[in-house]
C-alpha cells in the first residue's frame, strides 16, 4: 500500500508526526463539529505533542497491516486538510474485514467530498489490501452520514444497540457494510 494516492484534483495522503501542525489544525478547527459524533478526548488532545503521538500511533498502525488514516486534500487547497479516513479493526484470513469512520471539514460539507473520499478510500482497502467487508456504525441522527453511505452501495444490517459511549451515554448507532463482490 503506497502513502499517498490522487486521482482528478484530489490526494488521499497517509501522514506522519511531521505533518502534526496542520493535523492539529484541522482537528482544532473542527472539534465542536467532530466532538458529538466521537468519543470524549484526553484533556491534552489539542495539543502539538499528543498529535505527534497520535499520528506516530497511526503510522505504525500502517506499518503492520491494523490500522490506516488517510487525510484528504485538494489541488486548489493543497496545505489545508479537507477531510480524512480510516480503517480499523483490519483482519485477514476468511474474515478479511474492517470498520472505517470519516469526517470532512466543516467548511467543505455538501460539496461531494465526503463521497469522493470514501469510494476512492474503498477502492484502495478492497484492491490492495483484499478487504472484503467493511462496515461503516453511524448516529441514528447523523442523516448526512447514513445517505452517503447508501449513494455508495453499504446495506444496513440493523442497529449495534448500545454500541458506543458518547458524552457519557451509551448510545445506539446504525450498522452499514460494505461488501466487495
């Protein structure tokens, strides 16, 4: 699997901690945004060293084969992170599976990115990595999410109740797939 990837005016990039800054930033900027559909943060999150560790974590994650986070950008915008990917739980074997999560920008929603994103990043995991499931959990209420997974072909398998805690609730969320034929 290569580090980075293009196709029209877009690049899908897998970053390291030199690249902590402008991650940092994207995270920062949008973390009211991000912060209701995610996990509650250590108190450090937002800093430049937690960042670096994170993104450390991420590489190496890449490295062996369980974990990969591409961040998106554009040719017209390219210092600034329009969105990002990522694919955790990898397995292989007769159970050649994932879960990914994305997010975009706040400030690029509603522009196909997201949809952009994810069929590019889908195209990648199945024919490099051979994966042949990936499952996407998603809020009930995030109706942006549940209709960009639809467009792209993932069928709902119900609800994963009690999935996750969010703000100290343990919430519900909708479970979609994506199978690769």
């Amino acid at each position: 699997m290569k580090l980075e990837y293009h196709k029209d005016n877009l690049t899908l990039r897998i970053l390291n901690e030199r690249d902590a800054i402008q991650v940092l930033d994207f995270y920062a900027r949008n973390a009211e945004y991000f912060d209701c559909y995610e996990t509650e943060k250590p108190d450090n999150f937002y800093t430049l060293d937690f960042i670096e560790n994170l993104l450390n974590a991420e590489y190496n994650g890449f490295l062996h084969g369980k974990y990969v986070r591409m961040f998106l950008f554009d040719d017209q915008y390219p210092d600034e992170i329009i969105g990002c990917v990522s694919f955790s739980d990898i397995r292989g074997g007769a159970m050649t599976s994932c879960a990914t999560g994305y997010k975009i920008d706040k400030k690029y929603q509603c522009q196909g990115y997201a949809k952009k994103m994810l069929a590019m990043a889908l195209g990648i995991m199945i024919m490099e990595r051979g994966m042949h499931r990936i499952e996407a959990y998603i809020c009930p209420d995030n109706t942006p999410s549940i209709a960009l997974v639809q467009k792209l072909g993932f069928i709902s398998e119900g609800t994963a109740y009690s999935y996750v805690q969010l703000n100290g609730i343990w919430q519900d969320h909708l479970r979609y797939v994506y199978i690769a034929i």
